[in-house]
C-alpha cells in the first residue's frame, strides 16, 4: 500500500507492506484523513517519544475491507470513521500508562489502508461527508470532553474560545452554541471571527490587538463562567484576569509555549479552577457522536487535498490561514 512515512531523514509517500491482520483487528481502506497539529508537531520532531519510521494521521472515514476474526463479519463494507483514542483504561478521570493515540506508534490514517482494533470503529454519522467525518474525531472528542466533562458546561454561560481557527476551537464553537452556551472568540484574522459568528458566536476580537483584553471585557459585557484555551503563552494571565469569580479555564494545548510569570494571585484570589483535558474516554467519544448526529452538527473543512499534495496540505495547516480542517483525500468511495 501507499502510505506518508516519516524517517528520520525523509517524509514522503512511500510504497510499504500491508501487516497481517490480527484477530480482534480490522483494515480499514481508508477514503479520507484529516491532519492536526500533532502530525505537524511530530513531523518537526517536537513531540514526546517519536519512533521512527512512522505512519502518521489520527483522523480517518473509510470502508472495513477485512477483519481478523470471524465473530466482527458485520463491520464488513461499513462506512465508520475510527476513535483514535486507544487503551484509556479503567478511570475516566484520566488515562492509564497503556494509552496511545492512533498514528505514531501505531501505524496511522495517512495511507491507504489502516489496522486498528474493531471496538475503534464507529459508523460514519449519515448527515455528513466522507471528508467530514474524517474531520470529527480527535478534535471532536478533545471539544467534547473539554467543554461537557472538564468544563461542566450550562447552557446560557458565556463562554471563551480561544484561536478559533484551530480545528479543536472550532468544533468547541459549535458545540457550545448547539447547547446554548453564549459563546465569544479570539482569533488572530478579522475574517474568522467573522466565520465564527455565522457559526453561532455572539463575537470576539483580535489577539493581535493591544488592548484585546479590554475590547473581550466590553464586548462580552463582563467575564466569562468557562474559558478553553489550546495556546497558553503570555496571554494565559489575561484569561486568568477574564475568568468570572469561581470560573473554570479548560486547557488542551500549548500552542504558545509556556506561561511565563503564571499570574498565581488571581487564580487564588478569584477562586479559580484550571483544568487540564486530553482527548477522552469511549464512553465520551460516543456521547460526541450522538451529539453531533442529534443536532446535525458539520464540522469546517478548510481544505481538501488529494494524497500526492499532502505536502501541501501540511503547509496550510502550519500557515495559521486555515479555518477548520484540513482535509487528505485518499480514495474515491
Ligand atoms: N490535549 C489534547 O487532547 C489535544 C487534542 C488536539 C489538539 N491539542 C493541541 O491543541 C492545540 C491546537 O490544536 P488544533 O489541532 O486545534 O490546532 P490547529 O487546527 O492547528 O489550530 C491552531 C490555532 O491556534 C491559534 N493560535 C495560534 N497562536 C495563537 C495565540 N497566540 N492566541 C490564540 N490562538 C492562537 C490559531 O487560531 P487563529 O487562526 O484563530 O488565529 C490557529 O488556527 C495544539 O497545541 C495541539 O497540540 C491537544
């Protein structure tokens, strides 16, 4: 099969051998990936505990071609899409030591062809796409937990997304406002926040501009009950400042590196609680997908590129111009 395999002095498409099916298994012709920013982290070689070579690519919707015992004959010629959340363990307040996230080790959704085992599979959501579906799970799965178990979310707080370009942002935008949160934004483009109102956002604002800090405050008429932020850096000490008395920040990224100087009088003196997520549980990842399906929710593409520009399709999610997914097509389907 074709597969996008990263070395450690190459990353290109690549004919490779398909692995023996194993019992418990199915292959799963893979017709559309969706890239995040892990594959791009892990391609810089800025993540922990890269092995190399790797297939990478968490996002998959495809067609169960093969399964490796006879008792999961059912899941044959299924459309699903994968939860790529493998191994979470017993507690779902957080993960075991076993856990791994499909695409890197384990071979990923970047080929033509992926193994992973059958309790990974989900049948594709009838309202949308091959290439939607291929959108939703790792960044559905990390909004969902993020807002719904780690955030608590009530219906009619206000809420803050930050950089709601990003993939987990813009999901967050959408299920936050089908619950019937009041939802604002930050982004670093005029145009997208713009998007993010036709998706529902009351507004929000540049966190390019200086004083960004005051124009949330004025525009949201006050603070906010939830904050979920994927970008920490210097600004995580204005959304300690932009947190309601005894409200709640959700954090599931740091795409601007540490915080310097974490501002620990507010947090304290606000009575603040500072929460950390990461993907999420079965049981989360079908709620998700009941989510998703009972409000007809459609993720954002941004892109689509067929597998020999995949290249490409990495280069625009490193520009920060994308709105959404980005979106690998493999195979007609
Ligand atoms: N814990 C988990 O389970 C989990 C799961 C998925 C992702 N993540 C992490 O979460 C982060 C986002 O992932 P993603 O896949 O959603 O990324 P993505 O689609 O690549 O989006 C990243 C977004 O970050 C925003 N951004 C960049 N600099 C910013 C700043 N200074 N302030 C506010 N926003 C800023 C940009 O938003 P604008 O375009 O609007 O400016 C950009 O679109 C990454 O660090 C990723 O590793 C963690």
């Amino acid at each position: 099969m074709r597969a996008l395999v990263l070395r450690v002095e190459s990353f290109r498409i690549e004919e490779v051998a398909l692995p023996e099916l194993q019992p418990g298994e199915a292959r799963v012709r893979v017709l559309a990936a969706a890239l995040n920013r892990r594959d791009e982290w892990i391609r810089q070689g800025r993540y922990a505990r890269i092995q190399y070579p790797a297939i990478l690519g968490s996002d998959g919707c495809g067609i169960v071609e093969a399964v490796g015992a006879e008792r999961d004959r059912a899941w044959l010629g299924q459309v699903v899409i994968i939860n790529p959340s493998i191994g979470w363990g017993e507690n779902p307040r957080a993960q075991g030591p076993a856990y791994e996230i499909l695409g890197m080790p384990r071979a990923g959704t970047l080929a033509e062809y992926v193994h992973v085992p059958v309790d990974r599979l989900v049948e594709k959501p009838p309202h949308v796409t091959v290439e939607e579906a291929a959108a939703l799970p790792l960044a559905g799965l990390t909004a969902y937990r993020a807002l719904f178990t780690q955030g608590q979310l009530q219906p009619c707080q206000k809420v803050l997304i930050t950089g709601i370009g990003g993939g987990v942002a813009l999901m967050a935008l959408q299920f936050a406002v089908a619950a019937g949160a009041q939802v604002f934004v930050t982004s670093g483009r005029p145009e997208k926040v713009e998007r993010a109102q036709a998706l529902g956002a009351i507004g929000g604002v540049s966190y390019r501009h200086p004083e960004w800090e005051r124009l949330l405050r004025e525009l949201a008429d006050g603070e906010f009950d939830l904050i979920v932020d994927g970008t920490g850096g210097e600004a995580f000490n204005a959304l300690l400042g932009l947190t309601a008395p005894a409200g709640t920040i959700v954090v599931y990224g740091a795409t601007a590196g540490a915080v310097p100087s974490f501002n620990l009088h507010r947090l304290f003196w606000r009575q603040l609680r500072v929460v950390g997520t990461t993907m999420g549980t079965d049981a989360e990842f079908a709620a998700m997908v009941h989510f998703v399906t009972e409000h007809r929710l459609v993720p954002v593409i941004d892109s689509v590129f067929p597998f020999e520009r995949v290249g490409e399709a990495f280069e625009r999610l490193r520009s920060d111009e994308h709105m959404g997914k980005v979106v690998v097509r493999i195979a007609d389907g």
